[in-house]
C-alpha cells in the first residue's frame, strides 16, 4: 500500500502549479468538486488525482512504463491499477462512509 501511496505522492508532484497552488483542504474541495456539492466523489477524486497519470503517459498506451516514470525507474503500472489504488486510497479517507469526501476527509492524513 506504501507503494500507491508513494506513486500518487509522485504524480501529484508531477502536476506542478496546479497541485503546488493548493495550500488547504478547502483548496483541495473546491479544484476536485467539479459539480459544485461541496463534497469529493470517487468520480471526481480519481479525475484529480488520475491528472498525473494522464500527463505521464506519453504514449497513451493506459501503462506508465520505467521510460514514463520520473528517473526513468520504478515498476510498471496500468491505468486501472492506479485508479483502482485510488478508489482504495479513497475509501480509507472517506471515514463516515458516506460515499463521498468532505474538508475534514480530504484535510485527514492517509490512513
């Protein structure tokens, strides 16, 4: 699991400004909630979070590959297995299991 979260620490990095900008969990909410409900789905978490990933795949192949990945190092990873970490980084955080992320969910350290 360290793993997933250390390849999404990675590609969040690998955004630049956009993920450099956002300084409170109230900045996180308002650039993820897409719809405007105050609150984070999966949907919209995986779109944010997924960015990188996207960016990354400079072949377009759904497959971040050694060459892909900064250093030119790491194992390879698909786009369903990144997103699949996610949903599972996603419901750790949601801790009332509401389905969906509030501030304090997204201001919350990963569990």
């Amino acid at each position: 699991m360290r793993d997933g979260l250390v390849l999404a620490g990675v590609l969040l990095a690998g955004t630049g400004t956009a993920a450099a900008q956002v300084t409170a969990a109230g900045d996180y909410l308002a650039r993820m909630d897409t719809d405007g409900n105050g609150r984070v789905s999966l949907d919209e978490y995986q779109a944010w979070m997924g960015y990188a990933f996207e960016q990354m795949d400079r072949n377009r192949d759904d497959r971040l590959t050694p060459d892909e990945l900064p250093g030119g190092r790491g194992r390879e990873i698909s786009l369903v297995e990144h997103r699949q970490r996610l949903a599972d980084a996603f419901q750790r955080q949601d801790t009332n299991r509401d389905g969906v992320l509030d501030a304090r969910e997204l201001a919350a350290p990963p569990q």
